[in-house]
C-alpha cells in the first residue's frame, strides 16, 4: 500500500514533468502575450505559442517558408518580426484574414526568390508597416509585396537592388506617408511614381544613382533626402503653389548651381554640402552653358532664391568662388550658415542676417571681411580658421554684441597696442588696417589665435571680455608681457601657450583663480612664478619639452590637491635640485605621465660628474647621501688646507728661526 501510493506520487510527479516539458522546451519567451524566440534555430514559425499572442519576434533564425499554419492560427497577432531569416517563399494570401496585423518585418530575407516565382503576397488588410529592406529586390518586384496594401503608412526598401520606379509600383498602397529607398541603384523615376499618395510626408532616396531632378513638383512631401547620389542639376516646377518641403538634403551629389526652389517653399533645412558648385547665382558672364541647348526653358537663378524660412544653410565642401551679398536677401530666418571649404576671397553682407547665429567660414582663401556695421548682429560662432585673414577692421568683432567663440588659427591677423588701433582707424579709415583688437567684445568666450604669428600681445588686450579659453599656441617667437592677461583673472580656465618658444613668462597664475589647463609645453622656459598657497584649481599643467633644472620656487606641491596631470618630459631637471617632485611620485597623487622618459641630471663628485637617472628611482636618501658625500669630501679638503697651512706656517716659522740661530751663531 505505501509502495503503491508512492508509485503514483512517482507517476504524478513524472506526468507533472512530462506534461510541462513542451513548454519548458518551447524556444519563446513569453511577456504578456508577446513571444520573443530571436536566434533559436527555428525553422517555421513556432506553432504551439497562445492563441491570443499579440507578437511574435522569430528573427535571427533559419525560417524559409512562412505558411498559412500555423501563422494564420494567430488572429490577435499585431506585430510580426521575421527578420533575419531565409524566407523566400509567402504562401499568397495568407495575411488577407490576418484583421489585426499592423507590422511586419521581413528585413533580411531572400524575398526576391518570392518574386522570381511570380507569386504575389495578396492583400495586406491593415498592415501600417512593413520593412522589406535588404532582400535583394530589384526592379518591379517590391509590387509584389504592396499590390495590396490599402492602409500601408511606413514602408521600407533600403538595400536592395531596384533601378527603376515605374509609375504604377506604388498604386496599391495610396496611404504611404514614408518610403525609405535608401541604398538601391535608382536611375530613373517616372513621372507620376509619387504623386499619387497624397500623405507622403518623407521621401528617403539617399545613396542612390539619379543624376538630375527635374520638374520636382511633389507638393505634400515635407523631408526629401537626396543625399550620395550624382545629381547635377535640381529643379522644382515653376509653379505658384505652396509646397510642403520642410527638410532638403542635396549633400555628397555633382550639383553645379544652386537648386532652383519652388517659389512658395517652407524650406528650412537646406544642405548642399559636398557638392562642385563654383556659383551659387547664375552670372551671364561666367554661366553661358547654364541652359541646355535645346531642352524645355527652366526656371534659371538669375534673381536670389526666396527662403524666408530658411534656418540652416550648409555650402560647405564646394568650389564656391564669391556669393553675391543679396543672395542672402531673403534669408531672414537664417541661424546657421556653413561656406567651410570652399574657395572664397571675401565675404561680405550688407543684409543684417540678425539671426544669424553660427557663421563657418573656414577653409577658404579669405584675406578681408567686408560686415557692414549692424550686420550679423546675433552671431554667437564665427569659425574664421585657416584663411589668410590680415586686412581685418580693428574693431570688426567689436560689432558683435552676442559673439562667444571665435577661431581665427591658421591667419596672419596681428593685434593692436592697447588703443592704437581705434586711434589709427579715426586717423584715417581708408587705409588697410593692419591690427585687430578683442577689447570689449563682451561676451567672448572661446578665443583661438593658434598660428598666427603673433609677434606680441599687447597690455590689456583681451579687456573687456570673459575669455574661458585662450589658445595662443604656435606663435613662435612671440612676447608675453606681465599684463597681457589683465581682466581674464576671473573667467579663464583654459590656456595653451605651446610652441611659442618662450624664454620668459611673467604671469603671475596665482591671480587666476579658475584656471584648470595650462599648457606651456614646446617652449625655452626655465622659470615659473609660484603658487600661492591655496590659490587655484590647476588641474593640467603641461610643461613637457622647456628648459626647466629647477622647479622649487614655483611652488608645485600647492596645487596637489586638484591637479590631475603634470607633464615634464624633456627638461633637464636637476635630481637633487627637485626633491619635491620625487615625493609627489612616491605620493601618487598627481598623475606623471610617461614618468619613466622623466630623466633627470644626477651631480656625482661635487658636480664634476652628470648621470641621467631616473626621476623616478631617484630616493631623498641618494641626495642627501650625496649631499653627506660632497660634505666630507669638503671637510676633508677644509682639513686639508688647514693641515698644508699648518705645515706651510710651521715651516717658515722654522726657517725664521734657522735664520735667526745661524744669524746668532754668526755672531
Ligand atoms: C518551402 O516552399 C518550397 C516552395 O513551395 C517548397 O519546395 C519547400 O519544400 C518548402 N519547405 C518547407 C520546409 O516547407
Ligand atoms: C535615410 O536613410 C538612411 C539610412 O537608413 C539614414 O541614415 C538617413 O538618416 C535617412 N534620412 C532621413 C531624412 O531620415
Ligand atoms: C549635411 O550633411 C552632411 C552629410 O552628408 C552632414 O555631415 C552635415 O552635418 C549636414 N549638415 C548639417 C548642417 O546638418
Ligand atoms: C534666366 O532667366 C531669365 C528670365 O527667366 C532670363 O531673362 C535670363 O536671360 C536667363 N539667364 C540665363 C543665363 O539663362
Ligand atoms: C562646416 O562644414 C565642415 C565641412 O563639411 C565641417 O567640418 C564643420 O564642422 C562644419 N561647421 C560647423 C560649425 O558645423
Ligand atoms: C599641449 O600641447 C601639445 C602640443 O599641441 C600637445 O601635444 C599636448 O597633448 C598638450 N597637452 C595636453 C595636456 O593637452
Ligand atoms: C621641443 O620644442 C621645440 C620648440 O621649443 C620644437 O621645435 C621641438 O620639435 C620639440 N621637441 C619635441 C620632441 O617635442
């Protein structure tokens, strides 16, 4: 009896197993009603989920074919991800009863087999969005995906293969609001492709082959991205109507002029970026072969584009020669404008662009700037760097009330005396001036003068303004004098000083209060003024490659407490003269980076002898040993000399006496 009852606890227990096994086995997760079976080796859909399931993610596996069971069994199912499979067979119609589906993911499959078959997948009932990139699909077969697909919103065909958009390919899904064609081969587009679904906001043609747009007239469309194709020549239709375009990327193409616009435009984003324009307007005299010789009469640029609405404007990377200033006539909302890397001589605006907020002129071949006063007034960025900027207005940046960060690395600007510059201005305003000075201009921030070569800087010449970094880097040969810095006291942080070649350097870095970075590397110092107890917040200090022997008197050790980096590679540092220094490295506070190149000159027999040590193996102990050492060897000398002036004394006292006695012997 008692064996018996425990044979069928056995057998309960065991069913109990058996029974649960199917499922403790199934491959899927399962999260309310959601089953996620991603990499699992299936090979079918997984038929023995719940009936209710509302999603199944199955993607990372070696699915082939997907059948009507057991997916059609799943009739809440909402969300199905099938990506990352083999699936190159969709039994036809299979998702016509599938009321409550509304995204399927086929990403990355091998759909173009479905399409080789000649099979269509049928009506797709409330299907919102499907993603059918990567299948190598090419020309006229995504149709068999969306033939039927009345409430398609979202439909992705990045990565394959299609050349060509025919005028029919999406008749069957009318309610398309984004198409992403990103990374086909697309050559031609037939007129009429897209203007049939009327909701289509976003347009991704990205990375593909076109070579000309013309008669752009797709009104609705809000983002159009037509960047890494070959477009030579853009040209909307010359219609009056209003036009939806928010967002245009024409960036990495051929274009050769500047798009013609639709004239009623909300255009905001306009990029233009990497392309070979050299005019930005068509000029008679330069553009003869604007028009094609016997094609319909475009619209040309011959009157500046209307971009009321216009907010960014990137021209950058292009060949630009000059820019007509009433291109930017309309222009009144602009906030960022990008001409980097073009080939410009001068630039000038008389329109006051009063929003304008970042200005990128960089990389071109600028030597003047023509702003007229109460232009750019909003400006906060002006990146001016690697121009050869010389001939510059003394108080040009005196003008702009709002400018935080300037970079004028890489130019040939030279600052003025203290007052100099105004004075010479009022003197006589049509002679080029030859000075530029920062004084009061308010909010500077960012200043970068980096390659210059600046010669000096003058007293008090950033006055006025709350410079936080300051690179005055690679001016070789450049004067620092004690009150160069004089009004940044309580606003720099940031100061690099390196490869000036500097000798002297008579701040006084107590005074400055906030300073965390200091470089002043690449230089000929070998002396510091020192800090004062308490005084700072140092935390990089770069004084790599100097003529540094002995850094006692600059009071290092006070700034332990934040600072972080001590560079000193490349100095010929004293062992002895620096003990504080090998007690920083014993402490281990401060980092030293590539401490072990940190060599220092150890004096052996009272300075007769030099060797290289390692700062680092140097021990207070060897110096004061040494020290100990040269003491004896001096008291031995002192002895010494005394001994040989003993010797010396008692021997001419003996001769004296010798003397005396033979003088008395005489006598
Ligand atoms: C998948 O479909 C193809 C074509 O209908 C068929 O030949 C093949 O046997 C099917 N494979 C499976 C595993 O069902
Ligand atoms: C177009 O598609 C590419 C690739 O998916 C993407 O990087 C880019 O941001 C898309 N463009 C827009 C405007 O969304
Ligand atoms: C313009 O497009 C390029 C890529 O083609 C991108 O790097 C750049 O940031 C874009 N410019 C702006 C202002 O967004
Ligand atoms: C540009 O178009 C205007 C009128 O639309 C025409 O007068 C002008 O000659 C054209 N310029 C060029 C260079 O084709
Ligand atoms: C302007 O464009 C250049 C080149 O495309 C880029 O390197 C630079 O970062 C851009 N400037 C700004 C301020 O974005
Ligand atoms: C100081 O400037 C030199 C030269 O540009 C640079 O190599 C070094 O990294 C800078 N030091 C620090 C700490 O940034
Ligand atoms: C050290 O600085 C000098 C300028 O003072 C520079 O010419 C030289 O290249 C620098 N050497 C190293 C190793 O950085």
């Amino acid at each position: 009896m008692k064996f018996s009852l425990l044979l069928f606890f056995w057998a309960v227990l065991n069913g109990g197993i058996s029974t649960y096994r199917p499922i403790a086995l199934a491959p899927c997760e399962m999260r309310n009603l959601e089953a996620f079976c991603q990499n699992v080796d299936l090979h079918q859909v997984p038929p023995e989920l719940h009936p209710d399931v509302s999603k199944i993610d199955a993607s990372g596996n070696k699915i082939r074919n997907v059948t009507e069971r057991p997916l059609t069994f799943y009739a809440s199912l909402r969300h199905l991800d099938l990506s990352s499979n083999l699936i190159g067979f969709v039994k036809p119609g299979i998702f016509a009863e599938m009321k409550n589906l509304l995204d399927i993911n086929l990403a990355n499959n091998q759909l173009y087999l479905l399409a080789q078959e000649d099979l269509w997948v049928g009506l797709l009932p409330q299907v919102r969005r499907l993603d059918l990139s990567r299948n190598s699909l090419y020309s006229g077969m995504a149709e068999h995906f969306i033939h039927q697909a009345p409430s398609l919103r979202y439909l992705s065909l990045a990565e394959n293969s299609i050349i060509h958009i025919s005028q029919s390919m999406f008749q069957g899904s009318p309610e398309l609001v984004e198409v992403n064609l990103h990374n086909n081969m697309i050559m031609e587009i037939e007129e009429g492709a897209f203007e049939s679904m009327m909701h289509l906001t976003k347009l991704n043609l990205s990375m593909n082959s076109l070579t000309c747009i013309v008669e752009f007239n797709l009104r609705q469309l809000e983002v159009l991205d037509l960047s890494r194709n070959s477009i030579e020549s853009f040209h909307s239709t010359q219609s009056v109507e209003d036009f939806n375009l928010i967002w245009l990327d024409l960036s990495e193409n051929k274009l050769l002029r500047f798009p013609v616009l639709p004239q009623g435009n909300k255009l905001a984003y306009l990029n233009l970026t990497n392309n070979i324009m050299q005019f930005v307007m068509v000029d008679s005299h330069s553009d003869v072969n604007y028009q094609w010789e016997d094609g319909p009469q475009y619209p040309n640029n011959s009157r500046p584009p209307y971009l009321p609405a216009l907010l960014s404007l990137d021209l950058s990377y292009n060949e630009i020669q000059s820019i007509p200033s009433q291109f930017f006539d309309s222009m009144l909302s602009l906030q960022f404008l990008n001409l980097s890397k073009n080939c410009l001589q001068t630039f000038g605006t008389s329109n006051e662009l009063a929003l304008l907020s970042v200005l990128d002129l960089s990389c071109n071949s600028l030597k003047n700037l023509k702003l007229e006063s109460n232009t750019l007034r909003g400006l906060r960025e002006f990146h001016l760097q690697d121009n050869h900027l010389q001939e510059l207005r003394p108080d040009i940046f005196q003008g702009l009330p709002y400018l935080q960060w300037l970079d004028l690395r890489n130019n040939k600007v030279h600052l003025c005396d203290s007052h100099s510059g105004s004075r010479r201005q009022r003197l006589s305003p049509n002679v080029p001036h030859s000075c530029v000075s920062f004084v009061r201009v308010p909010k500077l921030q960012y200043l970068y003068l980096s390659a210059n070569r600046l010669k000096n800087l003058p007293m008090y010449n950033f006055f006025g303004t709350k410079l936080r970094v300051l690179d005055v880097s690679m001016n070789w040969g450049l004067q620092i004098e004690a009150k160069s810095l004089v009004g940044l006291e309580f606003s720099l942080e940031y100061l690099d000083l390196h490869g000036n070649g500097l000798t002297t350097l008579n701040v006084d870095f107590s005074l400055f209060p906030h300073l965390r970075y200091l470089n002043l590397s690449d230089n000929q110092l070998s002396w510091l003024p020192a800090w004062s107890e308490d005084c700072c917040v140092l935390e990089v200090l770069d004084l790599h490659n100097n003529s540094f022997n002995s850094l006692k008197n600059s009071q290092i050790p006070t700034l332990e407490k934040n600072l972080r980096n001590l560079y000193l590679v490349g100095n010929p540092l004293s062992c002895c003269g620096n003990i504080w220094l090998s007690q920083m490295i014993h402490k281990a506070v401060v980092e030293i980076p590539d401490l072990d190149l940190v060599k220092c000159q150890f004096a052996r027999s009272l300075g007769f002898e030099e060797e290289e040590v390692h700062m680092s193996h140097v021990r207070p102990e060897d110096c004061e040993r040494e020290d100990l050492k040269n003491m004896s060897v001096l008291i031995f000398l002192a002895i010494l000399l005394v001994l040989s002036l003993i010797v010396i004394g008692v021997g001419l006292v003996c001769c004296y006496r010798r003397h005396l006695f033979g003088r008395h012997y005489k006598v």
